[in-house]
C-alpha cells in the first residue's frame, strides 16, 4: 500500500474501465488499507495524503478538487473512508499479504483433503474451487472478481457448466455473491469461505470409512488433492471431458518421476473406482504423459517440476491432438468474444431506444393543441381528418367506416 500510494498503480492491478473507475479504485483500495484495526487513519490524514501532496495515488482525488471544489472532494474521500471501515469490521484484521494468503490456504488445504467423487458434478465443482483458488492467491484474499465466462474457460467447460457448479458450492457453504454482475459489464464479486461442516470433515487425520469398506470396519486412506498442480492443468485441450479429462489431471497430480505408485495405491489415493483408474493410466499412457515400469507408475519427465506438475505445452498439445480435443479452449474464447460484443451491441441498442422513447415523451403530444377544439373536440387542422385523437399523445386512424360516415 506504500508503494502503490507513492508510485501509483505500477502493476497495473487497480486498472479500470476509464481512469476515473481506475482513480476510484485505486481510492478505496488505500482507503481500506488505512482501516486496519490498530492502524486507522483520521480522515484528515487521508485528505493529506491524498488531497494536498504531490503522491501519484492521490491525481483522482486531486482531480476532483480541481473540478468541484475542497469541500465536496474530502466529503467524497471521508464517505470512501467510513465505508472502508464498515468493509473491514465485517472481516477478520489483515495485518500483510501473507495473513491474507494463511486464509486462502486454510480453504485450500479443506479442498485438498476432501474427497471428490468424479460423479454428480463433484470434480467439476473441484475444478470451480480450484480456479477461485488462484484467483484468490492472486487478489490477495478470500474476495475475487470472475465472469462466468472466463471461469468457464479457465476451467474447460462449457458456459452453463460453470454456471451449475456456481450454484452448487454457493449451496454448499463454499461461495458468497458479495455484488452481481448481471446486466452490466463488470464481473460478479465473489468471497470463498470454508463452510462450518467441512472443518469436522478435516480434523482427522483419515476420512470417514466408506460404504466399500464393508460396514466401516477399517479406515480408508486419505485422499490428497493438490489443487496447485491441477489448477495447471484442467483448462487445457488435452483434459477436455472428451479428451483426458478431470480424472486423467488429478492422476497426474498424484504422479511423481521419482517415486512410482501402483494402480491400488492410486485408486486408494484418489478415491476412484479401480476400472476408472486403469482406463485412464492406459490413455496416459498412450499419449507419454505417464512412465510404467514393473508395475508402477511414474509422472513423465517432461511434465515434473520443482513443486509438482509443470504444464509442458508441446507435450500437452500432442495429447490434446491424438484425442481430437486440440482447439476446443480456442473455440470457446472465440464463442464468448461474439456473445459479449452482441450483449454490448444489445446493451447499445436499448439505451438508443430508451433515448429515443424519453426524447419523444419530452417533446410533448404528437397532436398539436391548436389541430383541435378541446371542449367540442372537433377537429381543426384538415391534415388530421380520418384519426381519433381522443389521446394527443396516442392518435388512431381512424376505420375506412369511419372515415366516410
């Protein structure tokens, strides 16, 4: 905040529609920085600030008194303030960025833990938590901002998809609409949280016993996802639902080059039916994307990294190509650059009408009050002979009856 209060905007990460949205932002972000509990500013240091010193945070501010005066532009600076605060009473104190990462990594390591079917929509909502998650490690906190549309093509699916699972973890306890952005050109504000039931889910170190361990009697493994590797993964080509899909991603997230695992242990890890699991190594296979050697399986050495998987674009794109899926992603983009300028054209075209509609109701009737005699209601002006002007603001012609009686 120091810096972005001395040297502006220099990431780029407050940038708006137009530089006053860009002003604002730029505003309200230093105004909740400097509302910290224990850091509070008084609303005379932050007109001094921002108002009456040279910093480059402060131009809009600047601006604004330049254009309306001192009084109105600390009135603006001191509202952005109060509301500041009220945002900030409502949350838990965040003293840097890192206490905002601990609180995105608690949601994460709940995901992680958690067992996630690959039915009932289940690995599509991990696919959905997993974006949000980068997103929120980008953003610094739990508040992010995502169209549906570009979810969608982050994670790999199809717009309604993405739409569905929205529903589903807001359902669950996993997501808060905090502002909509429907009908406008601003992307919705969301807020991830980690909901009350998940926490008893993830306090022990194995997971509840399963149906398929005969009544409970022994415990089952725990199953690890590691979000940061799939997050890589699941918006490419090669892990479209008809290529390798979400299952063939989390697989390779469990893979290491070093240290094989056998199909068991993968299945156990993963939570995954046994058929599921050999149908998917057979394709990882095929495409090189996975090692086998004396019955284990190893993560090929093009795709290892330092922390996990790397998405190594020429071998991915291989993959997506022998499983006819390569392209997709660009398809989609393309689909969603056409529907947002047809909504931005649609949007056009009702703000002219609505224009239009108030630009003749403030020109007055259509029929002029000297075309007739309002106490007999007879009609002056020949041209408006053959019309029922009984609403000077709605005129009728009249019937061909009518007419000539």
């Amino acid at each position: 905040m120091k810096r972005l209060l001395l040297e502006g905007d220099v990431a780029g990460r407050y940038a708006g529609y137009n530089d006053s949205d860009a002003g604002y932002r730029i505003t309200m972000a230093l105004a909740v920085a400097v509302s910290q509990p224990g850091r509070r500013w008084a609303p005379a240091d932050f007109h001094r600030a921002l108002i009456y010193t040279p910093t480059a945070a402060g131009e809009w501010a600047r601006l604004l008194r330049a254009r309306k005066g001192s009084e109105y532009a600390e009135g603006k600076l001191t509202g952005m303030l109060l509301k500041a605060r009220e945002y900030v009473a409502d949350r838990p104190a965040i003293s840097c960025r890192h206490s905002a990462w601990e609180a995105v990594n608690e949601v994460r390591e709940a995901v992680d833990r958690l067992v996630w079917p690959c039915r009932g929509g289940k690995d599509t909502d991990l696919k959905n938590l997993t974006v949000r998650l980068r997103l929120c490690e980008e953003s610094g906190g739990l508040d992010h901002s995502v169209s549906v549309r570009r979810l969608a093509e982050e994670m790999g699916c199809a717009k309604g998809t993405a739409a569905d699972s929205n529903r589903r973890i807001e359902a669950a306890g996993w997501l808060r609409l905090e502002s909509s952005g429907s009908g406008t050109d601003k992307a919705s504000r969301w807020r991830l949280r980690l909901p009350d039931w998940v926490k008893g889910e993830c306090a022990g170190p194995v997971h509840p016993p399963s149906p398929a361990t005969r009544g409970g009697r022994s415990p089952v493994p725990v199953v690890h996802t590691d979000t940061k590797s799939l997050s890589q993964l699941i918006g490419h080509d090669a892990f479209h639902r008809y290529g390798h899909g979400t299952t063939g991603a989390r697989l390779l997230t469990l893979l290491d080059e070093s240290d094989g695992l056998t199909a068991k242990q993968l299945r156990e890890a993963s939570g995954f039916h046994r058929t599921t699991v050999v149908r998917r190594l057979d394709l990882l296979l095929a495409d090189n994307l996975v090692v086998e050697q004396e019955g284990l399986f190893y993560l090929a050495p093009q795709l290892s990294g330092e922390l996990g998987v790397t998405a190594d674009e020429k071998v991915l794109e291989a993959a997506a190509d022998h499983r006819g899926t390569r392209g997709a992603g660009r398809r989609r983009q393309e689909r969603h650059r056409r529907e947002r300028t047809l909504y931005r054209a649609w949007r056009l075209l009702m703000r002219s009408v609505k224009a239009l509609a108030r630009g003749l109701t403030n020109a007055g009737p259509l029929v002029p009050v000297d075309a007739v005699d309002r106490t007999t209601g007879e009609i002056l002006d020949p041209a408006w002979n053959g019309w029922d002007v009984t609403d000077p603001d709605r005129p009728v012609p009249l019937p061909e009856w009518a007419v000539a009686a």
